[in-house]
C-alpha cells in the first residue's frame, strides 16, 4: 500500500461508528486522511469509544434516509466511499427481515448513488462472505460463482452486492470506480455485538459460565480485522489509480488452514484467557450453511493482497484486547500498536 496516497484525502466511510467502520477509521487517521463518517450511535463498550478516531466531520444517520445521505455526501464531497454501513447479523435477519432487506439493500443504492451525484472518484461496498449460492459441498468460492443467500441478511447482501456491481456499469456512474469487497468472518477487539462469537466467548468467562454454541461444528474464514481492512484500502487506491481496469468483487479471506470449526475458535480463545467452557444450546434455531470457505486467490493476483495472521494469531490478538479492558489498560494505544506491527509485516512482505 501506497501511504502517501491516503494523506490529506477525502474519505467518508458509512458505519463508522461500528466493529470494522471504528478499525477502518482509526486507519485512515493514521494515514492522514481527511476523513467523515455516517452511522448509527456506537454500541457501549465497543471499538468506537476505545478506539476514539478522530473525523473531519461526522453525522448519525440511517442511510435508508436518502435525502440526508445525499446532503451530507454533497455537503463533504468525498474522494472515496467505504460503504460499511449494514444490518451485519445473521439472527437479526430472522428477527426482522424487512428492516435488514431496507437497510443492505436501498441503504447501499442511497449511499452508492449518492456518492457518484457528489461526483466521488471511487466507492469499495463491502459486503460478505455469506453472498455465495452455499451448496455445502465446502468448496472455496471464487469470485465468479453464482451468488444466493438462504436467510434475509445473507440474501440482503447478496442483493446489495448485485446493486453495487449493477450501479458500477450504469452510464450515470461515468466517473466513479464502484468495487465490491466479500470478506470472511472477522475477529478483533471491540465487537461486542450479541452473536459475535469470541465476544459472547468474553462475556461468558466474564460470567463464569459455559458458551452456549448454537453451531459448534460449522466451518467459517475466520480472519482478524485488520487484514479485510487492509484489503479494502489497497481495493480503494487501484479504484482511485486504475479505475478502468480495477476489479469489479475481490474476496477476502484467510488461508485454508484457518478455515476452522466454531468449537475450535472457542477453545483456542479459552487457552488464552486461562478459562472457559462452552456446551451446545439447547432448543431449535434458524438454519446456517454448515461449510464456508473463500478463495482469495484474486485479491493476491490483483492487489497483492495476502493473509498475514494464522488463526492462533488472530485469536491472541483479539483475547489481549479482551484482557487489556478487563485489565483497565488503554485500547486505543493496543489498537495502534496491532496495526503498527501490521503495517511492518506488510512493508517487509
């Protein structure tokens, strides 16, 4: 990644106010980006208040409202638009299905148009792993395979996914590189969303009582935070470089080896804390695709993008920002001292 290519650059990023949105910002500061943010109110205790990145100029707002999409992005007039904004939960989906399809859906259309009416030069949406017609044949899936979604959040993004690609080739978006970014299941400090598995993995030893695992045998990419994000920005500068031959939808996910059960992140997360049990909930619960892997094999041919951490890494890093909280110790020094060492493994890659 060019550096030098963030500082003193327009960037407004939806949801940054969330998990991978506070990460993503924090980045930006550090590269000297200009940077605004639209979201919701953060969640207590989450990476936003630990992180405390710093903005240009920020708004709470839902982007299903368009009118106050469009007027804020053509109020700041960003260069580049990372889209984080989203219902990003699985259950959720279940439990209200017309709020997720509005929010994933028209949410992504309101921010993605409005970004090329305010004459943006690129805008990276990301959306998810989960986009993936899922046969349970535990394949890796490349960016060409047909896309689907056997609940309303992973349909919702499928959707948006479509939309964004759709919008990328619309006459009207003449001007503004449009990509999609489907990364896999991220870990890292400050998720603190319910059904967020190393987070209720805390809140249960914090609780001295067993995880409840409504899947524990189910496979997902698990990756720490920071590698999609790196993903995402070398995504951004190629749109903002080489928009006419930049990739359309880049995967972004760890190496097979890290494509493990859910029981197995969990004790691996239990070893480090020095305690924890889990046990499979009890009662029925809505179906989930038993087997998801992804290929990145693209994001390496096309960006130079490569996972850096293992899983065991990946775990220790987010069970110490765990303990640095409980410890009272100060998360956002943690946080830049993480995306430091990640910034050397890249420049000594």
């Amino acid at each position: 990644m060019n550096e030098t290519r963030w500082r003193g650059r327009r960037v407004l990023v939806t949801g940054h106010t969330g998990f991978k949105g506070a990460w993503l910002s924090l980045w930006l500061e550090r590269l000297g980006a200009r940077t605004f943010g639209v979201a919701l109110a953060p969640p207590d205790g989450g990476a936003y208040e630990a992180l405390r990145p710093c903005f240009e100029a920020q708004a709470r707002c839902d982007i299903r409202d368009r009118e106050r999409v469009v007027a804020l992005t053509d109020e700041w007039q960003p260069e580049i638009v990372f889209h984080l904004a989203a219902q990003a939960l699985v259950p959720d989906g279940y439990r209200d299905p017309v709020g997720t399809f509005e929010t994933n859906v028209s949410g992504t259309v309101n921010v993605v148009s409005a970004a090329v009416a305010a004459g943006a030069r690129a805008v990276v949406v990301v959306t998810s792993d989960k986009v993936y017609a899922n046969d349970g044949s535990g394949r890796a899936f490349t960016e060409s395979d047909p896309l689907g979604g056997h609940d309303p959040y992973s349909a919702s993004k499928a959707c948006a996914d479509i939309a964004a690609r759709s919008l990328r080739s619309s006459p009207a978006s003449a001007g503004t590189a449009i990509a999609v970014a489907r990364a896999g299941n991220v870990i890292g400090g400050g998720d603190v969303a319910p059904d967020r598995l190393l987070a209720d993995a805390h809140r249960a030893v914090s609780a001295h009582q067993p995880l409840r695992l409504r899947n524990p045998h189910a496979v997902r990419p698990w990756q720490f935070v920071l590698e999609p994000l790196l993903g995402y920005l070398l995504l951004g500068e190629q749109l903002l470089t080489q928009p006419d031959t930049a990739p359309e939808a880049v995967n972004f996910g760890p190496h097979l080896a890290s494509c493990r059960p859910v029981r197995e992140v969990v004790e691996l997360a239990f070893a480090r804390f020095g305690e924890g049990s889990w046990e499979p909930a009890a009662g029925d619960h809505p179906p989930e695709a038993e087997l998801l892997r992804l290929d990145a094999t693209f994001a390496q041919q096309t960006l130079g993008w490569s996972p850096q951490f293992d899983l065991e890494r990946a775990v220790e890093q987010t069970v110490t920002w765990w303990q640095t909280a409980d410890a009272g110790g100060d998360l956002r020094m943690l946080a830049i001292s993480q995306l430091d060492n990640m910034l050397a493994g890249q420049h000594s890659a």
